[in-house]
C-alpha cells in the first residue's frame, strides 16, 4: 500500500536521507526538478511560453532547476521572484543555474508574464506553509488566468496536513507531488485545489519514510490478504452469529438494508432483535434471518447497534448487556454523544471490548461536541481527538473514509457520489457487522467493510449511474464483488 506522509515526516525524512543514508538534499531536489517537468511536459511540449513562480524556500529550488531543465528543452522560460532572493541554502544554489535574462522581480514584470504565459509553475510554497499569504503575494495569485498551473509538490496557499486552504491560494490542474502522497490529497476543500496528483519518486529511501508511520491508503491487494479463507468443511456456526438491533417503526428499511450488507458479506447466522410491532413487516422481506423481541440474553459473537434504531436508550442498554464485539452506527452514537458516560461505563465494565464507531461528520460531531464543518476541516485530526479519549476503531465516513485505531489510520479511495443517499451507511454497517461476527479484527472487518461498499458503488455506477444506483443495490452488488476476494480452505 501506498501512504499518506505529513509536512513534519515529509522533513524528517530529509534529514534521514541527508544524515543517516548521505544522500545530499541538491541530489533530491534534482530529482524532484526532473519529476516536475515530465508534469509540465504533461500540459503542453516545446517551444510553449511557461511562467515559473517562485519562493525563496526549496519550493522556489525545485523551480529554479525545473526552469534550466525546461529551457534547455526548448520552451521558452520566464521566472518569477515572488518572495526576494533570500534563498534557502539549496534553493539559492539552483537559482545560481538560471540566466538573469529569465528572472522578472517587479509586480509589473510579474503580471506581464502571467499574461504572455501559456501556463504557469507554482513554486512559491511547499508543505511547510500554514497562516496567510503575504499581501503582495496573494495580490499575483489572485491576478493568475484561468490558464494550466502545474503545482510543486503541494499547491500553494493549501495547508498539507489538514486541507484548509488560505484566501488568495492558487488552484492546480495537475500537482506533481514527491515520494509520498499528503493529507491534503485526500481532505475537503484542499483537495478541490489539487487536480490531478502525479506522486514520482525523488528517490527517498523506504527505509526513510517508515521512521515514523504514515496513513495508509487502502487498496485492493491489501483487502484481498484481510478476507479470511473459507472452509469446506464447515457450518453457519463457522461464520459467526451478528445480533443486529436496529430499526423502528418509522424506518424499517434502515434495519432491512444492514441485515441484506451483513448476509451478503459471509455471516453465518443473523438475529434480528426488533420492536415487537415491525417484526412483521421484516419477515415478509427476509427470509434468512432469526427474529426475536429486545429482551433478555441473545447469544452472538458481535452485536450492531443504532441503524434506523431512534433514541431508544433501552435498546442501546440492551444491546450493550450481550456482548463485547460491537458495531454502534447512526442512533448509537447519536445517544452517546448526548451521553458520553454510556460508552465509557461499557468499556470500563469490558476492558478490551472490540468496539467500533461509523459515524458520518454530523454524528461524528455531536460526539465530540463541535460542529460538521470542523470535522471536515480536520478529519484526522478529529479521527485522533475520539482515539485519545475512546479506545474503539472508528470509521469516520464521508468522501475518503478514515478509519482508524490507536496503532494505524488508513483512508479509503474508492466509492462515489451514488452512495450520497440515505440507507448506504445502513447497509456498510451490517457489511462492518458481519466480518467483526466472523472474526474479523475490529480495524480488519472496517477496511473489508469500506472498501467492498466503495467498490460495489464504482461498478453500479456503470450500470445504474451514481444519480440512479439505490442503496438496495449495494448488498447483490457486494456479492458480485466477492467471488474475486474469497478463497476456499
């Protein structure tokens, strides 16, 4: 799997290189100049008109030896100083390999050659950029056309680690980006300001960038190592029993469709725990499942808990009285976070409980006391914030779903706009449900579960279009999916 590095891992790995492996920063920042042409090569070949702009860190370095590079190649180079020549060490040694007929420093000069640009080179800052752009340069970004912008590394104005983006901060059409993906690729609105993300390697070691771990990016080897043999030799106890309590009189659909996300992902036996009066209405859709009333002890090896439940404290209390191995979604968590003393007195009474959370941001947000757009402003940072008060797995779900423990954060990549309907958390809960009840690990049965649901959605999409594909779908589309994944002991 590929992973996710933050601005301070990304400069401890420098210095790993640099003091410890004796690879000089110049012979990384060459590399990295090289990697930000063929990007360039990408918007448009020679002998096109292309505008460097230009800091004076190693942002501006990596520019400066670009600039040689591309001029030598025959385009027809112009280079912008936007911040003086007080040069990095390694930035002011690139800059000495380019002509003095190629720089323009004054904010005359500078829009001239925004104007006469077939496309501009954001080198202004990198990684290590927070706060507010200086005036003068928020005053040449914001005179910028609507032309291609090839970004260095990280656009600038974007913060790496969390993905706000500052007033005035230029938008790329592609973002050429070194030796490991950052946060901000993956973060609202940062990600709006990336385009297309080209990772190259600048040849930073591996044995560097493990120094400190980074988050991981789910992919479908990984997934497939997760997904536990079946074996031939085997019963519906095999596969575990999930309880689910879930569902109300007004929304039974909610428990229908993580009942059909947990059969159609392997469990082996399915009880239903319901209001008496829906119980009905369920048995008339499923057929597989056990039905029973919220009452006494439920023998099952994982409990889910909340989907479609209504503020039924009761219910919550009963479903935390039968086990260990939990799965709180939506109404759950909702209760919990107006009274945080329920989850903590089950776990204080459960030391080591496998418990895992899946709220999406709004219910992640009356958990930790703050508001939607906050969580969407830092999403790992909120993801830590639960961790250090909870120990769970959470699934913070949303566009690149984090999901995370106290010793590994993974995002998800896959998935589309077609899961934006009501009932598609429902259905990747009893998904999540079904591997913990298999006997799955709590982050393990979170990875399986996000990735299948993300990948059922990519291919309904090319059947049904993410404006029409129905959470209903999902569970068969699952299915589908799964012959590629399960294996036969």
């Amino acid at each position: 799997m590929k992973s996710v590095y933050t601005a301070r891992q990304m400069r401890d790995a420098d210095s790993y290189c640099e003091q410890k492996l004796n690879i000089p920063t110049l012979t990384l920042m060459s590399k990295a100049a090289l990697a930000l042409t063929k990007g360039c090569g990408k918007i448009a070949p020679p002998p096109a008109k292309v505008l460097f702009l230009c800091g004076k860190g190693n942002n501006g370095g990596d520019g400066f030896a670009a600039a040689r590079i591309l001029k030598e190649m025959g385009y027809a180079v112009t280079v912008a100083l936007l911040c003086g020549r007080d040069f990095s060490p390694d930035a002011a040694v690139m800059f000495r390999t380019v002509p003095e007929s190629l720089i323009v420093e004054t904010e005359e000069e500078i829009l001239s050659a925004l104007k006469n640009a077939d496309f501009i080179v954001d080198c202004v800052y990198g990684t290590g950029f927070r706060g507010d752009l200086p005036h003068q340069v928020k005053k040449i970004f914001r005179a910028v056309p609507k032309k291609p912008i090839v970004a260095c590394d990280i656009p600038s104005g974007v913060c790496c680690d969390d993905g706000t983006v500052c007033d005035g901060a230029i938008g790329a059409t592609i973002t050429v980006t070194f030796a490991a993906y950052k946060p901000c690729f993956f973060l609202f609105p940062g990600k709006n300001f990336c385009g297309k993300v080209i990772l190259a390697d600048i040849g930073i070691p591996k044995e560097a960038l493990r120094q400190s771990p980074g988050v991981d990016l789910i992919d479908e080897d990984y997934v497939k190592s997760l997904i536990q043999p079946r074996p031939e030799n085997s019963h519906k106890g095999t596969f575990g029993t999930l309880l689910s309590v879930c569902g109300s009189r007004d929304m039974t659909g909610a428990a229908y469709l993580s009942a059909m996300g947990a059969l159609r992902c392997g469990v082996g036996l399915l009880k239903l725990a319901l209001p008496r009066q829906i119980i009905p209405i369920l048995q008339a859709r499923l057929s597989e499942p056990v039905f029973t009333e919220r009452k006494g002890t439920v023998k099952a090896s994982a409990v889910l808990v909340g989907c479609g439940m209504g503020k039924d404290q009761k219910a919550l209390q009963f479903a935390f009285q039968q086990g260990r191995s939990m799965v709180l979604d939506a109404d759950a968590i909702n209760l919990i976070g107006e009274n945080p003393a329920l989850l903590d007195a089950f776990l204080q009474e459960n030391p080591g409980a496998d418990v895992i959370l899946t709220p999406h941001p709004a219910e992640f947000a009356r958990l930790l006391n703050t508001t939607p757009s906050q969580i969407e402003a830092d999403r790992l940072g909120a993801v830590k914030e639960c961790l250090d008060r909870w120990n769970v797995t959470v699934v913070l779900k949303g566009h690149h779903t984090v999901i995370a423990d106290r010793e590994r954060t993974l995002i998800n990549r896959n998935g589309n706009s077609g899961l934006s309907k009501g009932g598609s958390g429902d259905v990747l809960a009893g998904m999540i449900a079904s591997f913990l009840a298999q006997g799955y690990a709590p982050r393990d049965a979170a990875v399986c579960g996000v990735y299948l649901h993300g990948a059922a959605a990519d291919e309904l999409k090319k059947t049904f279009s993410e404006h029409g594909m129905l959470p209903s779908d999902l569970p068969n589309a699952v299915a589908r999916l799964m012959k590629d994944f399960e294996t036969i002991a």
